[in-house]
C-alpha cells in the first residue's frame, strides 16, 4: 500500500531517515491534494536509469525505423527494376527481420508501462482515500 502523509508529516525528526532507508516512495497531500513525492537517492537512481534505458531503447527503435523505410525503398526500386548488390540485399532484409522482432518487443513493453503507470489521485481512490483536508 503506498505511503501518503499530509505535509505535516515532514515536521516529525526522523521522518527523512525513515524516507531515505525506503524503497517506496512517499506521496505528501496538501489540503487534500497530491503535493509532493519524495525518494531515496537509490529508488531516484533507478527510476533515472530505467528512464535512460527507455530513452536508448527508443533511439535504437528509431534508427531501425529508419533501416526499415530504406528496406521498403529498395523492394520498391526492386520491383520498379533497378537492382542492388546481393550484399546490400541481404543487409536490407536482414535489418527488416530485426526491425520486425523489435517492433513486437515494443509493442508488449507499452502495454506492460501502460499496466504499470498510475497516477497520484489513482492511488489515493484505490486506497479510499477521498478527502485529505488538514483542517
């Protein structure tokens, strides 16, 4: 169950050595409201590097984009009659296949990221929490 404090929670003394030896992060409310989330340096660490590595991934996705339209290109001027060296062919071919399998990968990583995305108010319907007010 995620940890959701109200802004005052950040008076108490040990707090922050409670949140820093955490994986979890912490949601802070503020009238209510999502405020604030807080991190140990390592849970930031690896939200940042898996960010990376989507972001490398996405490159390499790209670049193979880019391969595959050049391999469409080429089976169109093959079927317009102009011609490649068997090398060149099979390199285009080759890069078709991968771009393919990788295409398939992706598309079961979206669904997995889009189980796994939720958002600050989500957690606090599914934990029925429908008011935090600090009055």
């Amino acid at each position: 169950m995620p940890n959701i404090q109200p802004i005052s929670i950040l008076r108490e003394k040990n707090v922050l050595d409670q949140i820093s030896q955490s994986t979890e992060p912490l949601f802070i409310t503020k009238n209510g409201s999502a405020y604030l989330v807080i991190l140990s340096p390592e849970s930031y660490d690896k939200i940042i590097k898996e960010l990376n590595h989507y972001k490398q991934a996405l490159q390499q996705e790209r670049e193979l984009h880019d391969l595959a339209f050049k391999v469409n290109q080429s089976r169109e001027s093959i079927k317009a009659g102009k011609f490649y060296h068997e090398e060149e062919f099979d390199q285009m071919l080759e890069t078709a296949e991968i771009f393919e399998h990788l295409e398939i990968a992706n598309l079961i990583q979206e669904r997995e990221n889009e189980k796994a995305t939720i958002s600050f108010d989500e957690i606090l319907r599914q934990s029925g929490i429908q008011n935090l007010s600090m009055k």
